[in-house]
C-alpha cells in the first residue's frame, strides 16, 4: 500500500511541477492544420462553405446593411452629406469633402463602405470609375483589395496588370464568389494564412522580412494590413506603373508618409520638383495627396496594438455556434454592433457594456469635432491661394515664395486631415495620434492661409475673414453626369475651374453592358 501512495504522491509531485511550468513560460498558440480537399488554386468562396458550415454562415453575415454606431456603421451614405437623412446622408458626414477632392474622382462619390461581401459589388457601381466611357479612367490597381482574383490576374498579366484600365476586367469576375473572402487570408488547402497582397509582399522583402517567421499573433493582424492601409500608385520610373506601394520605409505615422512622399514622383511643378501626387486641385493649383484608409497604421502604435492586442481579437471576436466549439466570427465589423460588446468584455470584464460604450463615443465625438475644424481651415486655404492667384494688385518680390509655401502647407494640411478623416476609426484605434494630426493638420492648413494673405501685403486678409461656409458653400451635389450639364456647372463658384464634360451615354451599370461599344464616341 505504501508503495502505491508513494506512486501516487510522486505523480502529483511531477504534475504539480508540469503545471508550474506551463504557467511560467508564455507559449506560442498551435494553429490548427486542415485538409480541405480543396485545390489550392481554389479561389471561389462558395466552395468553403461545405467544409466550413459555420464559419461560412457568419461570413455571410457581411451581407447586414442596415445597422449604424453612432459615428459609422453599414448603411453606404454619401459621406458628405450631412443634410439628408440615411441611407442618402447622416448626421456625422463631413460636408466639405467634395471641395476638397474637387478635380479627383473621390468628388464624384464617396460612399461609407458595406461589408466586404459588397466589395466587387460597389466598386462597380461607384461613380469614381468612369462608365460612361469605354475606359474607366483609373487603373487595375483598384482590384487588389476587392477580390479573390488578384493572384490569378498577376499570374496572368504579370507586372503589366496594375496599368490596365479598370473597365477591362469588368466581366472578368464573379460579384459574390469573387469578392474578398476565404483565399485573401487562407491556403485554401490547409487554410494557413497567407499573404495574397503583392505590395505586403514587397514591403515585407524589402524590410529583409520572412513571412514565415514571422509570429502567428502579427500575421493575424497583417491580414488585415494587405489592405486597410494608406497606398498610392507607383510611377513608371520607380517599377511596374500603378502597382500599389505601401508608403511604409520611413515610418507609419503622416510625417513619415509625408517625407516619403517628397519622393517617389515625377512632378515638375515649381517648388515640388520630383515629389509624388495624386493630383492637382484645380482651385488652388495644389499638388495633392489622397490618403487611403490606414487603419493599420494607425492601430499599429495605439494601445491595443501596442499591447499586442491583434485586429481579429475585436473584430472577429469568438462565437460558439449551435452547441459547437467556438469559432472566430467571419463577420468583420464594428464591436459596437453587439449590445453585449462581447469583443470589448473579453479583456475588459470588470466594465459594463454601457461604461465602454460610453468611452469609445466619448473618444470619437472628440475626435469628429476637430476633424469638421480641420476641414474647414483646409477649405479656407484652397480659398486664400486661390484669390492670392488672383489678386492683381502690388506683390512684394517674395511672391512666388510665398505662394509655394502656402501650396505645400495646403497640401500637408490637408493630407494630415485626410489620414484621419480616411481611417474608419473615427480616431479610436489611436486616440492620441488621430488628435494630435489634426491639431498638426489645423497648424499646417493656417500657415497656408497665413502664407497666401502675406504674398498679397496682406489685401486679401479682410475677405478671408468670417465664416467659412459663407464664404465658400459646401459641395452637396456633384458626379460625372452632372458635370456633363452647364447650368450645374455655374452652381457653385469653384465649378468655374473645371471643365464641362461631354454629353454621354452611360455604358456600364455594374457589370453589365447597357451601350455597344463605340457609343461613347
């Protein structure tokens, strides 16, 4: 008998010892490996469904339109229109975004994102691509974070792809079985994760990085870094023209980008020699950049990334279905969206969903309200270059100076409102960084107005003064039918400085030919 209790004390000594151990080192989790049966060329998203019933059923679940937070949601409102209730407008749209654009697509129509299962669906409907002609005016580049269908595209055009005119592919694809899904984040025969996006790609080489050395809790969150990112098109004297690059070798943060993109262009304008720029605002004659999204940057330094807390951990937070074991939710959307916020309580089990609701509205009206000021002192500053150009009286001889300066404060004014206004935050990834560059934003945007009044002897001072949606009303409706109509056209001051567009047919509605070919000529 004592040998037995001597065994059995020795077990429970050793277990004891396991259980010290475990509790002491932090192990890395062990992904779960599949076999699908599925081919690894496999690209269509109804296919997983039979392998994956579950987490399919939540992936359609993207499908939802109809439900907002308090500063976002998934209904697709016109973000500048704060006039009209939803679906068209809200209550928190910024309604300066078409002056700010004017000249660039994003004017036409800029609308808040739905699911991603709507991803093919509405970049074929938005008015930013041209379907009134047989070219839509942008580049193939604007596939790569809607479809499935990239690595096929690249292993089919190669590097020529990116400069392809959009509208070439219109057909090429599949709405629902194509748009983002399963293979934009899993092999599809082991459903490891994986990179799919060509610019993280190269980033990652770039920085002398191994994507399979890389920790499983960063690649989780580098999932959503293939897209949810600031961008731009690459210049054909820098590699293959319009493949997108990730602005990333000098830092995540706007100075960063900012001092990236003194290079990596072609301009030859005066004061801006080789800078990169999306395009030139026709009221102000300001080279301009277009921020994208950058929600990862923006997360990346902000407390929960910081604290390694990964995208997924709040935005495909567990669910345990019909009695099985729990999964991650396939639904990627707002937190906010669950009444219980189960994502938030997951860490935060001490607080109430009310407290936490609470904090992060807090946080993001604060944020709102200096962003609305940020845009109109941007505005401002495109109005005081613009009667600075055209103020004919006496100079002082640092005139052009001085307009090149109020030029490139303009330009980073608003490119650091922009990087806010772009990430789908409303600042609260990183509520510090989000309210410090559109304080930076305000400063740099006023210097322009300041630059501009001086380069006049101060003249044009008392017109700049009162306020702004006096002087400068916003843009509430403009697109590219109506810029084919004169009278629109003389609606607004700013119009004067585009050009009427030629009378034409519509060609495409969605994927779907409505005019032969050749009718747009």
């Amino acid at each position: 008998m004592s040998r037995i209790l001597s065994a059995i004390a020795c077990c429970a000594c050793l277990g004891a010892v396991l259980l010290i151990s475990g509790c002491s080192d932090a192990v890395e989790p062990v992904t779960p490996v599949y076999k699908t049966n599925l081919p690894k060329e496999e690209i269509r998203n109804s296919q997983f469904e039979k392998v994956f019933p579950l987490h399919y059923k939540t992936y359609l679940r993207n499908d939802e339109s109809t439900i907002m937070t308090e500063y976002g949601g998934s209904v697709p409102y016109n973000k500048h229109d704060n006039v009209n209730p939803l679906p068209e407008g809200y209550k928190h749209a910024q309604p300066y975004l078409k002056n700010l654009w004017l000249g660039y697509p994003f004017s036409f129509e800029y609308r808040a994102a739905r699911g991603h299962t709507y991803a093919v669906d509405d970049i074929m409907h938005i008015d930013r691509i041209n379907r009134y002609d047989e070219k839509g005016g942008l580049p193939s580049t604007c596939y790569n974070c809607k479809t499935t269908m990239m690595p096929k595209f690249i292993e089919e055009h190669g590097q020529d792809f990116w400069a392809k005119d959009f509208n070439q592919f219109r057909q090429a694809l599949d709405a629902k079985d194509h748009t983002i899904g399963c293979t934009n984040c899993h092999n599809a025969e082991t459903m490891e994760l994986q990179l799919y996006s060509e610019p993280l790609k190269a980033f990652l080489e770039a920085d002398g990085r191994d994507w399979n050395t890389i920790p499983r809790n960063e690649k989780r969150s580098m999932m959503c870094g293939q897209c949810h990112v600031e961008y731009y098109f690459q210049k054909k004297e820098f590699g293959p023209a319009a493949r997108p690059v990730f602005p990333w070798t000098e830092g995540l943060d706007p100075e960063n980008m900012y001092t990236y993109y003194k290079g990596h262009g072609d301009s030859t304008i005066k004061g801006f020699e080789g800078q990169f720029y999306d395009w030139i605002h026709p009221v102000s004659q300001t080279p301009m950049l277009k921020a994208q999204h950058p929600e990862y940057e923006m997360w990346s330094n902000g407390a929960h990334g910081a604290a390694g807390v990964a995208c997924a951990d709040c935005h495909m937070s567990y669910k345990r279905l019909d009695g099985k074991k729990k999964i991650s939710d396939h639904q990627w959307t707002s937190p906010l969206k669950d009444v219980n916020l189960n994502a938030c309580r997951q860490c935060h089990t001490d607080k109430t969903p009310e407290y936490l609701r609470g904090r992060v509205v807090d946080t993001q009206q604060k944020v709102f309200d200096q962003l609305l000021i940020a845009q109109e002192i941007s505005v401002r500053a495109h109005e005081a270059i613009r009667r600075a150009a055209e103020y004919a009286g006496d100079k002082p001889a640092s005139y052009e100076d001085l307009m090149i300066e109020a030029r490139e404060w303009c330009r980073k004014g608003q490119f650091f409102w922009d990087y806010v206004s772009a990430e789908n935050s409303v600042g609260f990834h990183n509520p510090t960084k989000a309210l410090d560059t559109l304080a930076k934003s305000q400063q740099y945007s006023q210097k322009s107005v300041e630059a501009a009044i001086r380069a006049t002897g101060f003249a044009i001072a008392k017109d700049l003064d009162g306020d702004i949606k006096q002087l400068v009303p916003p843009i509430l409706n403009h697109s590219r039918e109506l810029m084919m109509d004169p009278e629109h056209m003389k609606s607004h001051e700013w119009f004067k400085y585009l050009k009427v567009a030629p009378k034409a047919p519509l060609i495409w509605d969605g994927q779907t030919r409505v005019a032969p070919a050749g009718a747009a000529s």
